[in-house]
C-alpha cells in the first residue's frame, strides 16, 4: 500500500506542477500587459483543462484498484482499459526514474472475462516487481504486449532487469517467497497474482526461454 502510494504521489503531483506553473504564468501575463494575447492564454487553458482529467483518470483508477474486487462478477472487459487503467498509476513514476515503459497499441474491441479490479492488481504487482528489479539497470527499459492467440488472450511483462536465479524459480510464487531486503517487500506479489490467475481460469508462467525477465498472463477468451 506503501509502495502504492508513493507511485499515486508521483502521478499526481507532477500534473499539478503543470497547472501551477501555467497559472502563475497566465496572472504575470495579465498583471503586466495591457493587451492580453488571446491565443496564449487559450492554449494555457486547453493545456490546464487536459491535466485536471489526467489527474481525474489517476484518482478514477485509484479508487478502482484499490478496492476487494474478488467478489466482483466476471464481466467481458476490454483490455485497453484494462491496461490504461493500470499505465495510469505508474507511467509517471517510471518516468521520473528515467525507466521506459513500452505499452501496446490494443485493438478497442479485444475483450476477456474477468473481475478487472483484479487484472489491474495483478498487472501492477509485476510492473512494480520489474520496476525493482531495473531500479540499477543502464538504459532500464519495461515491455507490456499483448497477442490474440487463438484460445486465449496473452499479457506479457517484459523487463531487462537483472533477472532470477535459476536455483530460486520454482519457488517464487510461493507465498511470503522474496528476494528482496528486509523492510522492502512482503513476498506476497506473485503469490496474489498467481492466485488471481487461478481464479479467472487462466495462468502465469516465467518465460524460461527469454533471455530478459519475461511474465506471462493467458486469459481464456470468451466462448
């Protein structure tokens, strides 16, 4: 929850930056010209009006993913949202650690099954974990892709961190299994997701024959 709101902070403040920095400008505009370009100021207050539903979008997401969703119904929810939703919590903060963040170009009408709450907790449980893992890494970069497969829907969460040692990879859906230092992390990150899998029928799998950190979610599609 810690780790949840320091990202949310991120989101949210650098936005504000924007509107405080456009405002001050717009009141030295007018206390010092007589004349006050129109055009300029117009532009101020699309840029303005764009950043307050940025920031809309980050609380909006917020409160949706910080809920229980494991009583939810299963409804058809289309990915894009899915994954904005989730972008929408971390893109900044992957920003301001100069760590580049992939995202897909998703077709609006390519759809899954499932309690989306949940999909966007576990999405951000393995962007979190890749963001640790790159947090040393020169020129850290972190992929999300998505393929239509012809029985599923694939989610997959690239990174070009450091890696898991092959001595611990059958144990790190473990519940309370970590790598990380004390006071750092719980070990509950994959457990959740690995859970969360089960329950939409579905599974996640370490891509052993990637030569990067490779996770990957399978959805069954709808029938």
């Amino acid at each position: 929850l810690g780790e949840m709101a320091g990202g949310v902070a991120h989101e949210i403040n650098s936005p504000l930056a924007i509107i405080s920095s456009l405002a001050q400008q717009m009141i030295e505009t007018l206390n010092e010209k007589d004349a006050v370009p129109l055009n300029q100021l117009k532009k101020s207050l699309a840029t303005i009006d764009r950043t307050v539903h940025r920031i809309a979008m980050i609380v909006k997401s917020l409160r949706s993913i910080s809920r229980d969703g494991s009583r939810d119904p299963f409804v058809p929810t289309p990915v894009k949202a899915i994954l904005d939703e989730t972008f929408a919590l971390c893109s900044e903060r992957f920003r301001l650690s100069e760590i580049r963040l992939k995202k897909p170009t998703v077709p609006t009408d390519l759809r899954f099954s499932c309690r989306a709450t949940e999909i966007s907790q576990a999405l951000l449980n393995l962007l979190n974990n890749s963001f640790d893992a790159v947090s040393e890494t020169s020129d850290p970069w972190i992929e999300v892709t998505v393929e239509d497969k012809p029985n599923y829907i694939e989610i997959a969460v690239t990174d070009n961190g450091k890696g898991i040692p092959s001595d611990i990879q059958n144990k790190i859906f473990n519940p309370f299994f970590t790598t990380k230092e004390i006071g750092k992390g719980t070990g509950l990150g994959l457990g959740i997701v690995y859970r969360i899998m089960n329950n939409h029928r579905g599974k996640i799998e370490l891509d052993l024959s990637s030569a990067l950190t490779r996770f990957v979610l399978q959805f069954p599609k709808i029938p």
